[in-house]
C-alpha cells in the first residue's frame, strides 16, 4: 500500500470512528444562514451582482456529516446537489440529516450523496457552478492533486469556496497533537485512545498553562464532543498553511484568487493605520506582501477561507449613473431580523437603516429598477446599501 493510500485510509477510519462535524439531528430547518454557502451571496461577494440563473449544480467536497450539505440545500431551492466524502458513518449521517429536517421536501432538483475521495472528483459526471471544500484539502496526502481536481470540475463562471488551516493560529494546537502522539507512541491511530490521553494532559496540566488557557478561551465549547476533539488533536493527516504556501496551492488550481471571504481581518488599518510611515511602506509591497504582513502582526488567524474561480469572472462596477438606475434590486438574503431598522447584516454585524435605506430596501421587490424606487434616497446611497452587501443588484 503506498504511503498516500495508507495515509487516506486512516483519515476514512477517524471519521469512521468519529464522524465530524458532531452537530446533534434536528428535525426543524437548520438556523440561521451561512452566506458562503448561499449562491446569491456568494457571488454577490465576488462579482457584485446576482448571478443570472438559479438552476445550478452544487458540489458539497467533503461533506461530512451533512451540516454543509444541509445549508446547501436549504438555501439553494433549485440546485442540484452532489455531496461526497470518504467516510461511509458520516454519510449515512448526512442523509438522515437533510432528511429528517425536512430541506428536501420542497427540493426538486436531485440530491446525491456518493462516498468518494475528493481527488476522485472528475469520476462525476458535469461541471459544477459552486463547489464547496470546508476543512477537507488540508487534511489529504497531497492537497495539490485535490486542489487541481476540483478546479478541473468547476464551470465557466462558477465559484470555488475553500476553507483550510492557518499555521500561525493554531501554534498550540500543534503542540498539543504532538505532545498527544508522544504519549501514544506505538498506540498512535487508535483514536479513542488519541482523545482519552488528550483530555487526560489537559485536565492533568495547571490552570495557568498556556495550552489550558488557550483550550478554554478558543475550543472548549466544540471540544465537549469527542468527535471535535479528535479532529483537532489526533488527526492522523494535517497540513497547516502561511500565505506563502496558501497562494502555492492557490496557483497550483489554475484559477483566479477572488477574495477572502473575511476581508475586515485583511485590513492593514486596522494594525498599523496610525503611523502614516509605516502604510506609505507598505504601499510598497505587492498584495500578497502586505497579506503576509497583517498574519505576521496578527497571528490569531486559525483558517483562510476564499472563494477561487475562472479568470474570465470579472467583478460589476456600479459607479455608472444610468446603469445603476437599470439595475434591479433586492435585498440580501442572509440578513438577520429584517425587516426592521436595526437587524443584523450577512456577518451577523448589526445595521442601523436611515429612514430612506430602510423604505428603499423594502420597496426592494426584485422587479423594479433603481430609478424607480428613489424616493427619499439618493444613488449614492444605494451605492453605500450595495457595498454593505444590504441588497444584490441584478443588471438589467
């Protein structure tokens, strides 16, 4: 057996043992939104404007235990949707999952689940318009086949979303794996033992030690399931990125960087925007330069998540008076609390709407163009809506 297939066998018996991610079933609709996983925001997020069609196929890499899929499903109505994994225990989950909440019921596009490597992706028929990779690259033999597999199935025009392990915040957690695999020594890869002695070092070492505190202040609320804990300190495959081998994998796609999905962390301002020296230096450097710049002054980071896609995808400019005045508007489809004047905006970050935003958006109707529906409100200021991601504009 080679080491890479040896490798890929004992990642399927961790999560043969221990499915992931641990979410308990419910029977109501999952709550909630996750923007990343909805098609209209997604692109919105990367292109400016709702996308043309709804019809599309989604591709869940790496399922797991079907969270991923649930959403996909929920808020994607008329997609069709593929979901693979290695893991035959977290696929039977999986399908239990979306059924008994009931996202399939007014789902008629088809819904599969296949239990298949992620670098066995071109074995499904058809291109696919979103496909989403969350914490599943990282932890195979060689994540640059798995990269370039799923590049090779995204369509013209489609979006890959992509979520793998940061290096510099997860210093402790290397630490603890390590410490655990000692402990282990010829035990390594029984992973009820892996989880058994790792709860056995933190509860052993004092309360002031780094490791405990940082447990307690990031992981303990996730790591109370052992399917969590076993994730995150007996897995037997991990590789952990900087940015320099981040855009490696990156370029090894063929595709085009589109943004991370968390750009307030990205920003330079928020570090050093004080000293005018300092970001007239780093205007010097290239992009990927200042990105690693900000991990290297805030080390905090535990994953990069970003969206890849096509070089011919090129993001709307709405600065243009008569074309924003065509555009269709709506409102974004992952706010929280809306309608109201206070609700909370995409990343659950709360909104106070002006009297005029707040008319606007719910004049917002999905038909009606801007020019329309300017009473009280400026161009300006829908321009301001559109970049808050409040509403998705459609080009007319």
């Amino acid at each position: 057996m080679s080491t890479d297939s040896s490798k890929q066998t004992e990642v399927q018996k961790l999560y043969n043992t221990y499915p992931f991610p641990p979410d308990p079933l419910s029977d109501e609709l999952p709550p909630g939104y996750n923007w990343r996983w909805s098609w209209n925001a997604a692109y919105n997020f990367c292109v400016g404007e709702k996308p043309t069609r709804q019809n599309i196929r989604i591709l869940d890499a790496g399922c797991g235990t079907g969270v991923s899929t649930e959403y996909l499903i929920y808020l994607n109505p008329l997609a069709e949707v593929v979901a693979i994994d290695i893991s035959s225990n977290a696929l039977s989950i999986a399908q239990k999952r979306c059924s008994r909440s009931g996202v399939l019921k007014n789902h008629q596009p088809s819904v599969s689940f296949k239990e298949l490597p992620l670098e066995k992706a071109d074995q499904i028929e058809g291109k696919f318009d979103l496909i989403n990779s969350v914490g599943v690259l990282h932890h195979l033999p060689d994540p640059i086949i798995g990269i370039k597999s799923l590049a090779q199935k995204l369509a013209p025009g489609g979006l890959l979303h992509i979520f793998v392990y940061a290096q510099l915040g997860r210093w402790e957690i290397q630490l603890v794996q390590e410490a655990i695999a000692l402990m282990q020594g010829k035990r390594k890869g029984d992973y009820q033992d892996g989880v058994a002695v790792g709860r056995q070092i933190f509860s052993s070492l004092p309360e002031n030690n780094r490791l405990v505190k940082r447990e307690k202040e990031r992981w303990s609320l996730e790591n109370h399931w052992d399917q969590s804990f076993a994730d995150m300190y007996v897995h037997p495959q991990e590789v952990d990125y900087n940015i320099t081998t981040l855009f490696e994998l990156i370029d090894a796609s063929g595709l085009e960087f589109l943004g991370f999905s968390n750009p307030q962390y990205w920003q330079l301002e928020r570090l050093i925007g004080k000293s005018s020296q300092l970001m007239e230096l780093a205007e010097k450097l290239s992009q990927r330069e200042r990105y690693r710049l900000i991990e290297l002054l805030d080390p905090s980071l535990t994953h990069y998540e970003f969206f890849l896609g096509h070089s011919s995808l090129s993001r709307v400019n709405w600065l243009d008076d008569e074309y924003l005045k065509s555009a269709i508007p709506e409102v974004h489809p992952c706010l929280h609390g809306w309608p109201s004047y206070g609700c909370l905006d995409y990343e659950y970050r709360p909104v106070d709407l002006l009297e005029g935003e707040y008319n606007f958006m719910q004049s917002c109707n999905g038909k009606t163009p801007v020019a329309e529906l300017l009473k009280g409100i400026t161009l300006e200021e829908v321009r301001s809506l559109q970049e808050r991601q409040l509403i998705i504009l459609a080009s007319h």
